[in-house]
C-alpha cells in the first residue's frame, strides 16, 4: 500500500470538469486519495481558492500494466518530469525536448512529419507515437523493443537522429543546473540527481497523460449517447476491426502485419528485436484514440486521411509469409468493406478524438 | 514490471527463477546466522569472515592483452583491439566438499564490468579453502528486466564508466561484452560508413559513402527475452583449480585470484571467425558462438594467499 497523495492544484477559474480523469474504484490499487485542505501563504493570497486536483485512474480501463507502487505519482514528481520533457538539455546542443517530437496539441507527436525529425534535422526511422494512456502498455515503440516506460528516455537520448547525447552527460547538466538538485530533493528526498530518479520523474508525467474523455469513453459510462451512423460504425468496427484493435484502447498490444506494402526495407518491425522469421514486418496494434490529431498514421507516417487507411484495408492489403490471418480469411484478401461502411466506421473513429486532452493545460508541452 | 508480464517471465526461464529464489533464500538464511552470532552471547563463535580479490587480466595467448598492438587470429587476419570489457556476475565460490558460498546479488552489488584496470573486490566471504569459482559472463534475466532502481552499481545506465556503455537503448538489455578495434580485412562499405560525431560517439551514416575505416565492433548481449523467447546469451564459467591450490579466505587477508583471460578466444574457439565477414555484430542472434567461444578463455594463472 502506498499513500502518496495523489493530488494536484488548479486554478478555479479554469473551466469546471475540463478536467478527464474519471474515477476509479481507488481500492483495487490501494491509492489513498488525501484531499488537501492547506494551501501555501501565497496561494492563500489568492482571492479564488485552490481547486484540488486528483489523479486518478479513469474507472472503465483495464488495470494498468505500470507498476504504480514502484513510482508513485506526486505532483512534484509530475511537474519535475513535465520540466524535463520540455528540456533541451537532454539533447547533445540543446535543441532538442521530448517535446519536439510530441507535441501535445498532436496529441503528442510530430506534426506534420510522416518520419520524426530530430537534431540537425536528421530524420528517424519511424512516425512519432502519441504520448497517452502508456500505463496500459507493456513494450514501447512501434517493435516493442523497449519493457518498460522508464527504459524509454534512453533511446531517444542516445539515438544520433533524436537527441545524439549520452545519459551521463545528461545527468552531468541537470547536477549542475541551479534548480533541478532542489527539484529532485523535493520529489525522491535526495539532490544527487540518480539515474533511476530521473527516468522516473518521466514516466511521472507521461503516466498522468490520459486520454479518457472523449464521445465514447462518456458513451460507455452512460453519459452521452452516439448518433446512429456512429452506432453503425462502432458495430461494423466490432465486427471488422476490433479482433486488434480490441477493448476500450483499441489495441490487444500485440504485433501483427496489417499487410502494408513494404516501405523501408531496413525497418523489418517486430523482427528486429526478436529476430524471429515469423515477426518480419510486424508492428504493435496501435490505440485508435485522437486520430484526428495524430495523422498522418502507420509506423512510417504513411497515409495522411482515415480513407487511406480503410482504402488500404479494403483494397490495398499485400500478402506476405507473415500477413496476419485475419486478414486472409475472407473471399479477398483484406478486409470487405463497403464505401458507406467506411464512413460510418470514420464517424465511429471521430467519436475517439478527445479535445480536452489536447487542450488540457496541465499537460500542455511545447 | 507488472504482475502480467512477471508471470510471462516466470514462463519463460522458470527455472532459473527457482534457482535464485533458492539462492535468496540461501542468503536470507546466512543473513538470519550472521545475526544470531552478533549478539554473541551463548551461540557458537561467528564463522569469520575475510575478503578477496578477483584480478582479471587480459590476455592475447600467453602474452599480455595490449591495446593497440597488432595480433593474429586464426583465420591469418591482423587486428588491433581498442576495446574489452564484459560483465561478469553470480559469483560463486566452491570448497572440495561441493558446499559453495554464493556471492549476494542486488541493486548496488554482485554484478562487475571487467575492463582494463579493474579488479572485483569481494568482501564477507565465509572463512574456508575454496577449490573452484563459478560466475556467469553476463547479466541474468531477472536482474535484466527489473525496473531501473533495482540495476545500480555498474549496472547504473547513468554511470558513463560502467553502465552507460553497455546497454543496448532499443532493444533493452545490457550488453555482455564489447570488442572492438580495426583490422583490415574489415570490408570496404557500399552501403554507408561508420562516423563519429563531435562527441566521438560512433553512428552509421548512410548518406556517406566511404569507407568502414576497418573498424569492428563485436557485442555480444541478449538475455532470453522478455515475453517473446530470443536467444540467451549469458554463459556459465566454472573454473578448478589446478594442482592442490586453494583459495584460503581468512579474517584479516585478502587472498588475489589471478584469472588469465584469452582475448584471443572471442574470435577463435569452436568456430573461426573472419573479420571479413564478422565485424559489425550487435544481434544476440549472431553472436551466440562467441558467447560460446568465450566460455574457453578464462584459466586461473594463480592464486596468492
């Protein structure tokens, strides 16, 4: 059991219930909620009193698969590692933030780039992902190569196309820096600045981005109601779409090949970190959540609309050894669809947009 | 680390879990004596405990390892090596009577990088005469999947001596042993060249065509994966030693154990390897028989008491 409050400050005067993390039955991950009662002297100061603001996971989601217990999520923490996301002291000159490449007006990824570009402009392999509800992933990056959310920051770090710097060198300038030792005191009671702190006080603030308050999720939960195309596309995405893209993140987390032509003959997906024949060109399922802000879509950025992707489903899927089965069992390959079904399944997709969580200001990198 | 994925881990090298749950249960127990023999009043006298060091000294054949100097493989080809360096972890010592001591694992203990000019220095070693050391070549998968706070020392990410060195970022996991260096029968690249940027950081550069500059780098690494079965690479050494010597651990000495170490043996072993075929190498996959060849290249040279 842990009992870290689990509680932010915000403003009153921001809009009531913008707010999109729903509750959950707290208990099951033992999380003692404290409500704050003290503000400090210059809060107090304050005409407008502190509204308390709670992290909590959102009730109609799996339980995560972050070990919350192992870093559990203060609001120093949060901002410490929101501090950092936005720093380009974690890159070789300077130029580069996590933020660069997630943006969270893109619903944190690149916009406009089918490829991240990263320092000296040089360009990744691979399309940005979206920095939400990564508490529910189990391996990071399009092939999985990474287990563990506190693991990432070390290869863009590292990576000559994103950062081009090394940890040490990172750890080096934030102990030297005049505010992040007393920052890190705060957070984990020491200024020493270690490297499993720092890698923490990350996964602290990409954890808190959650996605959760979008048509659907208040559809699930009984608080809005969708239209009848939406209704007939969240029935044709049951029946055509959702054996991977399953449950309410739209994923079973697993790598498949979706049948896309090959692009770049290099990046050999799910291949190259386990090296077996039979993961060539696989890629993890991605969410469907807030399409609208993350095109253009696929591993490599490839299709910029929701008809390029369902056009590829329909007509466009290639056959290869490793083509997922689901998508050869049918009279042709790919999957059937109709041209009215493919809008009603993009009036379906929309219903997954989340605007607040574009705009939360909370969360808000640049 | 999750419960979900533990249990996919349990699968995966179950028995190897037994073993250290064994293990740490073994150290809880000798824990649980040395405790007892503290308050010293009506238990036995404590079993006194001394210290020990592990020198590992490189080698090319008989002679000496010497960077920057040129040797020969098997295959007739001419290297220089600039780099050498591997973990080495699960220490454990051995007396005739088949009872061992198991050096304890943990956050900041029990895993060593090997490099030039660093002994290992082990400490509260039970009294006795130890007749033969065991250690794995590598990082075990328990230790390997742990969140980062549990992997300090010189597992520390962070730490630009030891750690930072030795990871693989995009396929997370350490890097067991690194050797590196020129030889020329390194191909000319078509495709790319090796570069360094201003930090003298080496990346593979597409969009220049020039040479390999004869540069190698071989890495061996992969600890079996983490829900998807790939190739372990971790090895298991045991080393007698020869002609009646013991290790004899006593309070108050530090007996050395000198470990003569074949940096020859990366490349030649069971199986040859050519640098004109086997130069960039940091797939678990591909680097299985030097993991292999590896186990060969450790002889105790000799021990002071």
């Amino acid at each position: 059991m842990f009992t870290t409050d689990f509680i932010f400050h915000k403003k009153s005067s921001a809009i009531a219930g913008d707010f999109n993390f729903r509750s959950i039955p707290i208990l099951l991950y033992g999380l003692a909620i404290v409500i704050l009662g003290a503000c400090s002297p210059e809060e107090n100061d304050n005409p407008e009193p502190e509204k308390p603001f709670v992290f909590e996971l959102p009730s109609h989601f799996p339980e995560p698969v972050y070990d919350f217990e192992k870093n559990p999520i203060s609001k120093e923490g949060f901002e410490l590692g929101k501090m950092l996301f936005m720093d380009g002291k974690l890159s070789r000159d300077g130029s580069i933030s996590c933020a660069h490449c997630h943006i969270t007006s893109s619903a944190f990824t690149q916009h406009g780039h089918s490829l991240a570009h990263g320092i000296d402009n040089r360009q990744t392999m691979r399309n940005s992902q979206p920095i939400q509800n990564l508490a529910y992933l189990n391996s990071f990056g399009w092939d999985g190569g990474i287990f563990h959310l506190d693991l990432f920051p070390i290869f863009p770090i590292t990576n000559p196309v994103e950062m081009d710097e090394d940890v040490p060198r990172v750890l080096e300038k934030l102990r030297n820096d005049e505010n992040y030792p007393r920052l890190f005191k705060k957070v984990f009671g020491t200024d020493s600045i270690e490297t499993d702190h720092f890698l923490k006080a990350l996964s602290q603030f990409q954890l808190v981005c959650i996605s959760s308050n979008s048509k659907y999720d208040r559809y699930l939960l009984g608080q809005e109601s969708l239209s009848d195309q939406e209704m007939e596309g969240l029935a044709i995405f049951e029946e055509k779409c959702s054996s991977c893209h399953s449950g309410v993140l739209q994923t079973d987390n697993s790598f498949r090949n979706n049948g896309l032509p090959i692009g770049n003959p290099r990046d050999l997906g799910r291949n190259l970190i386990t090296e077996r024949d039979e993961d060539l060109y696989k890629f993890r399922v991605p969410s469907l959540r807030n399409l609208k802000y993350t095109f253009p879509y696929m591993h490599d950025g490839r299709f910029f609309s929701l008809e390029s992707v369902l056009d590829h489903y329909s007509d466009g899927v290639i056959d290869s050894p490793t083509l997922d089965t689901l998508l050869t069992g049918g009279p042709s390959r790919g999957i059937s669809l109709t041209e009215s079904e493919k809008s009603k399944i993009i009036n379906f997709l929309s219903t997954l947009n989340d605007s607040t969580f574009i705009t939360n200001e909370d969360i808000f990198v640049f | 680390m999750n419960f979900k994925n533990n249990s996919l881990i349990g699968l995966v090298i179950g028995s190897r879990q037994i073993i250290k749950n064994i293990f740490i249960a073994m150290i809880g127990m000798s824990m649980l004596i040395a405790c007892n023999n503290d308050d010293g009043t009506d238990t036995p006298a404590p079993t006194p405990k001394g210290s020990l060091r592990l020198d590992f000294d490189a080698f090319a054949g008989s002679d000496d390892l010497v960077m920057n100097s040129s040797y020969t493989n098997a295959s007739g080809e001419t290297f220089k090596v600039t780099m050498f360096q591997y973990y080495v972890s699960n220490i454990k010592l051995i007396k005739e009577d088949g009872s061992d001591y198991a050096v304890p694992v943990g956050a900041e203990e029990g895993y060593y990088l090997v490099k030039e000019d660093r002994t290992i220095t082990l400490q509260d070693i039970p009294a006795g005469d130890y007749t033969a050391i065991e250690f794995m070549l590598g990082v075990d998968s328990t230790r390997s999947t742990m969140d980062p706070s549990e992997r300090k020392g010189d597992l520390d990410i962070g730490d630009p001596e030891t750690g930072a060195e030795m990871y693989w970022s995009w396929n997370s996991g350490y890097i067991f042993m690194k050797f590196e260096g020129v030889a020329e029968a390194v191909p000319d690249s078509t495709e790319g060249a090796w570069v360094q940027d201003s930090l003298d950081q080496w990346y593979f550069d597409t969009t220049q065509y020039t040479y390999w500059n004869d540069i190698y780098n071989i890495h061996v690494g992969g600890f079996g994966g983490y829900d998807t079965p790939t190739p372990n690479n971790t090895r298991h050494i045991h080393l007698h030693m020869h002609g009646g010597n013991t290790i004899q651990v006593r309070k108050n000495e530090e007996p050395e154990v000198h470990i003569a170490v074949d940096a020859l043996k990366v490349m030649d072993g069971s199986v040859n390897h050519s640098f004109a075929e086997f130069y960039q190498e940091h797939s678990p996959s591909r680097t299985g028989d030097i993991a292999d060849n590896m186990q060969h290249m450790f002889t105790v040279h000799h021990v002071h008491n």
